[in-house]
C-alpha cells in the first residue's frame, strides 16, 4: 500500500514542469579565451501522458487495497471457524470428560465384577473394554483437533489463548 500511495504521488509530481539551469566553464589555453556557458531549460510534461500514469498508478493502488481487504476478510472468516471449531471441541471434551468416561468406566467395571462372580459372560467385557478404549481413543482424537484449533487462532490473531 505504502509503495502504490509513493507511486501515486510520484505521478503526480511528474505533472509539474521541470526546471534545470547549468553553468560550465572551459579554461583553455593562453592565446585563446576561457568558454563560459550558461544553460537554462524548462520541460513542460505532456498532460495525457500524466493523466495516464496517475491513473494507472490510482488502479494499482485501489488493485492492492482491494487485495488487501480480501485477505483481510478471508483472515476473519478463517478466525471465525476456528473459533467455532475450537468452542465445539471444548464442549465436546467437557463432555466425554464429566459424562461419557466416567459412565463408561463404570459400566466396564460393573461388567468385570461381574464376570469376576460368573455372572456375565467374557465377551460382554471385551465389548465394555472395547467401548472404552474407543472412547478414550475419540476423546485424544478430539483433544488434538482443539488443540491444532487454537494454536491456529494463536498463529492468525497473534494472542496467547492458553
């Protein structure tokens, strides 16, 4: 942006005449006379040649705001994900940290003693171990995306979140 608005205000100065005035002097031998020259020139820029060039120098300009207000908005939009990405998680960990785990922990162990007085059969407590596993297995799956979420947030926003 710096660079287009340096651009833009470059252009416009190339509007202004330009103005350049010289003094040379030529010391030459004894029998002939010193040269002594005064030069003065004014330029006069063509007025559509300025036009065009601030012109393509405002678009460039309006081109790099545009470009910098759709990665802008994209940024948010992805920000605004991640939240919801990362909120849904924490739920959902909450979840599985105060109601799922314990009940099916204690499901497991109700299966076991019970196998344990031959009262239930070994496959109902593979399957209650199975569940468990499972559960603590979607439980650290879910943990990591929460986790991968907010170090992203962290990366786009530049805040500490933990």
């Amino acid at each position: 942006m710096q660079k287009q608005d340096a651009q833009v205000a470059s252009a416009k100065r190339e509007g202004k005449p330009d103005f350049e005035l010289g003094y040379m002097y030529q010391n030459t031998d004894r029998k002939y006379r010193d040269y002594y020259m005064l030069t003065f020139d004014v330029r006069f820029p063509r007025k559509k040649r300025v036009d065009a060039e601030i012109a393509g120098a405002q678009e460039k300009l309006i081109a790099s705001r545009q470009t910098l207000d759709a990665h802008l908005a994209q940024q948010l939009a992805q920000v605004q994900q991640l939240y919801v990405e990362a909120s849904s998680d924490e739920e959902q960990l909450k979840e599985y940290r105060e109601g799922l785990a314990p009940q099916s922990d204690a499901a497991y162990r109700a299966t076991l003693s019970a196998y344990a007085s031959n009262k239930e059969q070994f496959t109902h407590v593979l399957s209650y171990f199975t569940d468990l596993l499972n559960l603590k297995f979607e439980y650290a799956r879910t943990l990591l995306d929460h986790e991968t979420a907010l170090a992203h947030l962290e990366s786009l926003t530049g805040a500490t979140l933990r």
